[in-house]
C-alpha cells in the first residue's frame, strides 16, 4: 500500500533508502526495523523517519535518535514528532526541504550511531 502511494506521489525518488515493516520479519515498535533500516544508510546522512502510527513508528524512532514526520489527520498533536503532515504531498515538501536545508533548520537529523 505505502510503497503504490509513494511511487504514485513521486515522493519515493527523495529518498534514498525506503524500508518498509511488511518487507522485514520483525514487528515495530520493535526496534530491530529500525535499526536494520539505518545500516542501509551511510553515516553522515540525513535521515527522517515518516510514519502514520505514534505509537509503533515515530516514538521507537525518536528513541533511537532519529527525526521524524508523522502522517496524522488534521489537528492532530505530539510532542513526539517533530514535524507533523496530513498527507504525502505534505510529506513530499518537508522531505524536499531535507535536501534543500543548509542552515540546520530542516526535520532531520545525522544517522545516529547504533
């Protein structure tokens, strides 16, 4: 579903590595995903993390060091996410925005070191 929806959005060509929890044997929050998702990025990269679920995407991300942008309906609210859409073309901004930030003010951050 998330993989049809990103290629549809042209979201899925500003990234660089794009894992998905239904292409992996382990279960979020669990942080294994999560981790073998930051060995697929080289050190020094930006990442954000984007996810729809609070609880079992964007607070295990947050734990592990990782910017994040969570997909939520309109009015929703978290001081857990660090930037909040409502859609993917919300989502497609913010990212394009990584790529384009030089002063340090863009949602993302370093990959941390596991």
């Amino acid at each position: 579903l998330w993989v049809t929806s990103l290629e549809k959005s042209g979201l899925h060509s500003l990234f660089e590595v794009l894992v998905f929890s239904s292409q992996g044997r382990s279960i979020k929050p669990s942080s294994l995903l999560f981790e073998q998702a930051l060995a697929a990025i080289p050190r020094g990269s930006s990442v954000l993390f984007a996810g729809d679920s609070l609880e079992r995407d964007i607070i295990p991300a947050k734990k592990l060091g990782l910017a994040t942008a969570w997909i939520a309906p309109r009015g929703s609210t978290a001081q857990a996410a660090d930037v909040i859409v409502e859609s993917l073309a919300e989502l497609k901004q913010v990212a394009a925005q990584q790529g384009d930030a030089s002063d340090g003010a863009s949602p993302t951050a370093d990959r941390p070191n596991p």
